[in-house]
C-alpha cells in the first residue's frame, strides 16, 4: 500500500469555485421549477452532491441509487446494471442525475435509459468530471465541472479500491 499522497491534479479551491458556479447555473436554469430531484449515483457521487446541493437556491429533493458494471472496476467487460434503486418514483419529476466521473459513458447511458423510461418531466446529468478521451457511447454531459486527461483519479468521493475517497482534492494516486 502506497503511503505517498496522490499528486495534486485539481485543487480543493478549485473544486469549490466551480461547484458553486454549477450551482448558481444549475439554479437559474431550473428557476421556473415548483422543484428539482438530484439522484446522486451511488457511491463517487456523494461528496460531489452533498456541496451542489447546497450550493443551490432553488427548492431541491435528493435520492440516490446504485449502479455496478458487470466487468471488474478498471476492465469493463459490458454494460452497467443498477443495484439499488430509488427510494420515490419520478414520474412527473424534474430529474437532474448526479455523477462524480464519466469515464466510457457506458454506466451514464444505462442510467439515463432506464430513468427516461419512468416519466420524468425533464431528465438531464451533471457530472464532477468527464474523461472524454476514453467515450464509447453519445452520453450527453449537460453540466460538467471538469475535463481530465485519461488517468485514473481519486479523492473528493472517487477511490481506488475504497482508497483516498475523503481526499479534499483530485488527485492521481501513485501506482
Ligand atoms: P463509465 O461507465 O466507463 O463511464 O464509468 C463510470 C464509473 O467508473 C464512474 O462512475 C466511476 O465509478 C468509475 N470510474 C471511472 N474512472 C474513474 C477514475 O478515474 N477514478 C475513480 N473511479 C472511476
Ligand atoms: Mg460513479
């Protein structure tokens, strides 16, 4: 078990300036909204949430659900499938999905499928960063925080093997 603290790649300054830049634009664009349901996607997603969701002015709800790739975490062998699902049903709801990394898009299009298909009033994603070398699928990416280079990061919800989750920053760990 490496001990060297990852290597700085995004600052927990910078994380803040822009999460609080996404929320005031995610706030005037969803200003018309009675209220907006953020699904943070289970586990990377929940630091990511916990501050968006507070950088928020408008009136918001929360659920989470779990998804899995059938592949390990680093080879993925097909598509994602959930494994824990919400707790409300969203028909008629203003869905805004919550995604810490889209890396292939393949785990974001499985979800927004099978989201689209209960009737939301509006279904779009948010995501904390996106490695838009390694796309394999259209996955729309409506508001994103960052564009990463492919290298695997942890830290601010991500981990490497449960690792460096509570990290306050991105960083790439050394391996
Ligand atoms: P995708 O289906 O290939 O887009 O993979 C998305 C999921 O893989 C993310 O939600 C993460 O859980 C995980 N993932 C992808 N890249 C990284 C990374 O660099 N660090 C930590 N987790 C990652
Ligand atoms: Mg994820």
């Amino acid at each position: 078990m490496s001990r060297t603290a990852p290597e700085v790649l995004i600052t927990e300054e910078a994380i803040r300036r822009r999460v609080g830049r996404l929320g005031r634009r995610i706030s005037k664009d969803y200003a018309q909204v009675e209220n907006l349901h953020l699904i943070g996607v289970l586990r990377g997603s929940f630091i990511f949430l916990a501050d968006l969701s507070r950088a928020l002015t408008i009136p918001r709800s929360v659920d989470f659900l779990a998804m899995a790739s059938y592949g390990t975490d680093v080879v993925r062998k097909g598509p994602a499938r959930l494994v824990t699902d919400l707790r409300s049903d969203i028909r008629g709801k203003h869905v805004l999905v919550v995604e810490d990394i889209v890396d292939t898009g393949e785990t974001l299009d499985c979800l927004m499928s099978l989201l689209a298909s209960r009737g939301p009033a509006s279904l779009k994603c948010c995501a904390l960063l996106s490695k838009p070398a390694r796309r394999k699928t259209e996955a729309r990416v409506d508001y994103l925080g960052f564009e990463i280079p492919d290298v695997w990061v942890v830290g601010y919800g991500l981990d490497d093997e449960e690792r460096y989750r509570a990290l306050p920053y991105i960083g790439i760990p050394s391996r």
